[in-house]
C-alpha cells in the first residue's frame, strides 16, 4: 500500500474558462491510466473531474474572476487510488471566494445532492432546469469513493477514487 | 479560438429530424447544442431522434440541454428518442434518473420502432 510520501504529484494550472476544462480531462485520462483504472472509472473520473470545473468556472464569473483567479489542479497518485484537490489561485481576499462558496452557492453539502440524485426529484420536478443545476454535485458524489467540499482555505475541493 | 470538439449533423425525416451528435458535450460546446437543437425544434415541428453512436463525452451540462430541450418539444407534444449511447454515457442517464424521462433505445440502423 502506497503512502503519500512515495506518491507522485502531478499539478496543472487553467485558466477559469470553459474552453480549458477539456484539456484538464486529458490530463486526468492519463493520470488515470497510468495508475490503471479501467476505461469506464476514467469515464467516470473526467465527469467528475469536469463538474468541478464547471462550478468553479460558474463560481468564478459570478465574482467576476475570470481574469485574475485560475484553477490549479493537483493529481495525487498512489498505487491504489487517485486523489484529485482543486485550488483556486487568485482570488485571495475576494468577499465570498471561499471554496464552498465558489463550488456551491447557497451551501448544499455533498451529501445533500447525493440524496437529492437518488430521489427522483429530477423526473418529478417542475422546474427541471433548476435541478439540472444541481446534477453536478450529485454527479461527482455518485461516480467518486470520496468527495469533499472544502468549507474554508483554498483547496476547493477534493475527490478521491480507488482502483 | 479553440476548436469547440463537437459536430451535428441534421437529416429531416417524414416525421421526426434525425440529429447526430459527435465528439464532446461540455461547459463549452453546450450553449451551440442547445441554440441548434432549439432551431430545429422551432424550424420542423417534429420529434427528434438525436443519434449518439460518435458522442464521446457529456457531463451535466450536456444533461441539463437535453432536458431544456425536452420541455420544448413537449409544448408542441412531441417527444425525443435517444439512440446509440455509449455505456458510460448510458450510466449518467440511470444513475440521475433522466433514462425515465426520455425514450431511450440501443438503436439497431433500422430506425424502427422496437424500443428496447
């Protein structure tokens, strides 16, 4: 069982723009492989690793951060797992620019969206585009072993993934 | 200008327009699909068969398009079949419940009826 002292750190930094979250999915599909997740968990892996972006991304224009703040992507990789954390960068001392707040506005928890996903509140709801919104959360929690909104600090967010 | 990853291609039928959906549905590409696929809706009047055989990639962007478009077709009663979904893309649809929502079929070339 590896430790994270003999795990290897592979960072990447990208812009909070929408037209980079695809290259961050490249990365992740050869993190991912190189530790030898099959290709559906790879699959898996990219959506979740995209949902992360996407509400980072959102979170970031409705601060108008675009132009200062980047994410920066940390791939920690051990024998038996794949942790991913997301760091916002530059957007320190920004009112409301805490992870939470960025990923999840309004506080929903993890866990909440994975109730949320496993009722069918979506199929039922009247307003589904509001609850479209929130598949993403529901997505990560589903598809990921671990997943944690970070409430303060810059580490955002943080998922973890088993072989 | 980076290249947007995704491709749609329109062939009108009798009754429905079949729409073939390739490479990448994300944050990016979303907005184009939902634009064209609400001309579609707006140009035909009729149901849609959306073929997935080459669509590689969706999250819940993509996901929420789908389901904005579905709410249109519905207030001129009609409906959207899926076809050809990869098996990873497949599972998003039943693990958020939205394989309830939409007629999904494997989608056997014939173009028929026989939903699975």
């Amino acid at each position: 069982m590896a430790s994270e002292l003999d795990a290897a750190i592979i960072e990447l930094v990208i812009p909070m723009r929408a037209e980079y979250v695809s290259i961050a999915r490249l990365t992740v599909s050869g993190v991912a492989n190189r530790i030898g997740f099959d290709f559906d968990t790879i699959e898996d892996i990219k959506v979740s690793l995209s949902e992360v972006c996407n509400r980072l991304i959102g979170g970031s224009a409705r601060l108008r951060l675009e132009g200062r703040a980047t994410c920066r992507i940390v791939f920690v990789l051990s024998q038996d797992n794949l942790r991913i954390d997301f760091f916002v960068d530059g957007a320190e001392g920004v009112e409301g620019a805490d992870g939470a707040e960025l990923f999840s506005p309004g506080g929903a928890s993890a866990a909440d969206d994975r109730f949320f996903a496993l009722g069918d509140r979506l199929a039922e709801a009247d307003d589904r585009l509001a609850a479209a919104d929130r598949l993403g959360p529901a997505l990560i929690s589903l598809l990921m072993d671990e997943f944690e909104i970070s409430p303060n600090g810059r580490c955002v967010v943080s998922m973890k993934k088993y072989l | 200008m980076l290249s947007s990853g995704l491709t749609i291609k329109e062939q009108e039928r009798e009754s429905s327009v079949l729409i073939e959906i390739g490479g990448e549905v994300d944050i990016f590409t979303c907005q184009e699909l939902k634009d064209t696929l609400y001309q579609l809706v707006e140009r035909h009047g009729k149901d849609l068969i959306l073929d997935c055989t080459t669509l590689n990639y969706i999250d819940s962007t993509g996901l929420g398009v789908f389901v904005a478009v579905l709410k249109k077709v519905r207030q001129i009663d009609r409906q959207i079949t899926i076809e050809n979904l990869k098996e990873s893309i497949l599972k998003l649809f039943l693990i958020t419940n939205l394989d309830s929502l939409f007629n999904i079929r494997p989608g056997d070339g014939c173009g028929g009826d026989n939903a699975q």
